[in-house]
C-alpha cells in the first residue's frame, strides 16, 4: 500500500458473457450520442462513516468495497464486443486515499471524466482519513462515482445501503439481487418478449399521432457552449406541490410532471404534449434491490390546448396524467430495438423524423407530504434563486428537466433549439404556475 492510494482485489463467483440488458442498452445509446461530453452521465454519493463504527481503518474499508464488488456483477462488467456484457470472476480495484481531503471535492473530480467503459471497472472509489500516520489513519468518508451502465440511482442506493451495513456490522447479510447477467437472458426468453411486445404497442400508437418534437423551431439565440443548465432552487415549488398532491390525492412527481407538460404545452403550443420520464422498473420482487441500470425512458402524452394547466384547467389536466402516467410506467420497460425500429417506421410514414427530445427524470426517491399554509407559500418565493453551473457541447436531448431535491428542479437544454432566456422563463413559469394553483 502506498500512501495517496491501495489496490484491492476481489474474485467473484463467477464470470460469462451476454447481451447488454434493455437498461444498458438504453444507457449506452444516450453515451453514444453525448461523447464526447458523455461524463455527463457519471454521478456518485458520498457516505459518511457511522461514528463508533467499525470497521474504520484503510484496510478494513477497503475489504467491504471488495466484498461489494464480488456481491453485485455490474460492479465488475465491462462493455464488451457486441456491444455486450463481459463479466469478470477477478480483478483488482485502485482505491485512493485521501487525508483531510473535502469528500464534495473528491467526489467532483472523480466525475469529471468519461470511464474507459471497455477497460475500466465501472466503480470510483476514494477515502477520506484522518489522524495521522496512513497506517494509524481512520475513514471518515467514503467517496463512490458509478458509471451509468453499472447502475441507475436506486442501483446506487443498494451499494450505498450495503457499505453502510458493512460498516455497521462487519458483513452484507442475506443472498445478492439479481444480476445483470440474468436479466439480459430473462429480457430474451418467451416472457420477456412479450413484456417487450406490449410496451412496444404503446409507443406505436402515440408515435403515430404526437407531434414530432416538442422543440422543432430553431431559437436563433444558440451559446457557445450550446448546452446549458438552469437549475431553480425554489421552497415555493416544494411547499406548492406539497398542497396539490394532498388537495388532489396524486402523488408530487406526478404533479410536478404534469406542471412541467403544461407549460412545456404553452411555451411550444402544442395541443398534445409528449414528454419521456425516466421509469424506474422496479416494480418485481426481484429486481427491486438489483444493482444494474433499470431505468428508461418512459412516453408521458397530454391531449391539451396551448394554455391547458394553466387558471382553473389544471385539475382537469391532472386528472387526465393519471392514466397517462400509469401508461408511461408500461412502456418504460422496454426493448430499445423495439423502439428504434417503431421511431424509423413513424419518421417514414409521416414524412419527418419523430422523437419527443422532452425528458423529465424525478431523482428522488421518497418524500413525506405536508400540509402548508398560504403565507408560508407567498413568503418562500422571496427565497427562490436561478443559477447556471453546467455547459457543454453534446447532449442526447434538447430538453431536459430534473428534479434533484426537494427545492432544486433544473432545465439542460441546448440553446439550438431553446434560448436560455427562454429556459429561465420556463423555469420561473413553471414556479408561478405551481404557486399560483397552490394559492386558488
């Protein structure tokens, strides 16, 4: 062990080779077309170490993110001729230590660059130490950056989940989740085929009658960089969500997606709205706690005139995403061949090229629902702010909203196709329109 950095290695109980599973696929077609910015989708978390727990030491630490790589096989799957699933039975995993070091920071860095995703394991891990000597120093935070094709963000919590029973109580109790490797041979049996057939029927029918995108007029107003972040931190949003998903029994993702299809609605004109939420697919028994990218893009549609959602519609208009939403829901879970071939035929028989370029991706996992009153609501706007932290050249959409916490919704979008005057407008839009319904 040399100071700044260890190397652990891990032997699992098996290694094999398979198709990329829907979810990778999915994943994998989105890097393509964003590389070479394609860092863009690394993320990570950073998990403090429980105090009085142990194990604490370098060592020990670095023997649970062994045990972690040998549990979940995503961990230690490459991408491989095909593309495929190339799983490895052993290897070894760079660990750096860092003392005194600011775990954000690391965290930061660690993501800023893509994964050689044919040579790299699909896991970055750091340590944060203190006290000393590195063999007398002790682990105070553990840094994980996650390659996408490894796991999506409740992937991520299992990982996070286990490190922490790890450092709790010396062990990962119970059998592993499925695995990547099955899955992708389940999404090619009988069943699996026609769990693709049905989701596929649901994209065939709204690709023949959606508008073909939903930001089709250049904006004359592109930044160099083209694409830019907006994100909104608005305790206004939060509180005004909270109200109408208990005024109107739906849950707040489901309100705040068909606030962010309403004004998508008024700032295009489109009558019907067509808007791709990330689905989570974990809806079985068996995948619910897998470490493996699950999650797609789903196909939300809302019928609606230019200003639906908008004064006294939007309870109507939440009325109808209630079963749009449980329609989205079935089509995420889907082969992407299906979908590529169906986006090909419907850009053939209408004549021009049809994708929605509209994405809406809720990142949170849970949220408890509270009662707020009305000048609670009003004085929260004073406490809104709009920044600007992200620019790059390449992004797979046009449009993208997400929701990262409870006060912070975000808009990325390439400034080809919608100005970033035009994405702060939206942003505050779409506040106003939460509130003000919120407010009635």
């Amino acid at each position: 062990m040399a100071r700044g950095g260890t190397v652990i290695s891990f032997a699992g109980t098996r290694s094999g080779t398979a198709p990329l599973t829907w979810g990778q696929r999915a994943i994998w077609q989105a890097i393509l077309r964003t590389a070479p910015d394609d860092h863009y989708f690394n993320f990570g978390r950073v998990v403090e170490v429980p105090r009085g727990a142990r194990p604490a030491s370098v060592a020990q630490v670095s023997h649970g993110i062994g045990l972690l790589m040998e549990r979940h096989e995503a961990l230690r799957t490459l991408v491989g001729p095909g593309p495929g699933q190339d799983l490895h039975g052993r290897g070894e995993l760079p660990i750096r230590v860092a003392a005194d070091a600011d775990p954000a920071a690391l965290l930061a860095e660690l993501s800023a660059t893509a994964f050689d995703y044919a040579e790299e394991w699909p896991l970055r891990v750091a340590l944060v130490t203190t006290g000393g000597p590195l063999r007398a120093e002790e682990v105070t935070h553990v840094v994980l950056v996650f390659c996408h094709l490894a796991a999506d963000g409740l992937g991520a919590e299992q990982v996070v989940r286990d490190l922490r029973l790890f450092l709790l109580r010396g062990a990962i109790p119970g059998d592993p989740p499925r695995q990547p490797l099955d899955l992708a041979r389940w999404q090619g049996s009988p069943d699996g085929r026609r769990q693709a057939a049905g989701a596929a029927a649901l994209w065939e029918r709204e690709y023949g009658r959606i508008p073909p995108t939903m930001f089709g007029r250049p904006s004359g107003a592109a930044e160099r960089p083209p694409i830019r972040r907006a994100v909104l931190t608005s305790p206004a949003v939060h509180l005004a969500t909270q109200r109408l998903a208990l005024r109107y029994g739906a849950s707040t993702s489901t309100v705040l997606l068909t606030a962010v299809t309403a004004v998508v609605g008024e700032v295009t004109g489109h009558e019907s709205v067509a808007v791709l939420p990330i689905v989570s697919n974990r809806f079985g028994r068996d995948t619910r706690t897998a470490v493996t990218t699950l999650s797609q893009e789903g196909l939300f549609v809302l019928g609606s005139a230019p200003r639906a959602g908008l004064g006294g519609a939007f309870p109507d208009l939440l009325a109808a995403a209630r079963p749009a939403v449980l329609r989205a829901y079935r089509s995420g879970y889907h082969d992407p061949d299906d979908r590529e071939r169906i986006t090909a035929e419907a850009g053939q028989e209408r004549g021009v090229p049809v994708h929605p370029y509209c994405c809406f991706n809720d990142m949170r996992f849970a949220e408890r629902v509270e009662e707020h009153d009305d000048e609670l609501i009003r004085r929260a706007r004073a406490e809104t702010s709009l920044s600007w932290p992200l620019s790059q050249n390449e992004l797979n959409c046009r449009f993208c909203v997400h929701v990262s916490d409870a006060t912070r919704i975000s808009v990325t979008a390439d400034t080809r196709w919608l100005s970033a005057v035009d994405v702060e407008r939206y942003l505050l839009g779409l506040e106003r329109l939460l509130v003000e319904e919120a407010l009635r």
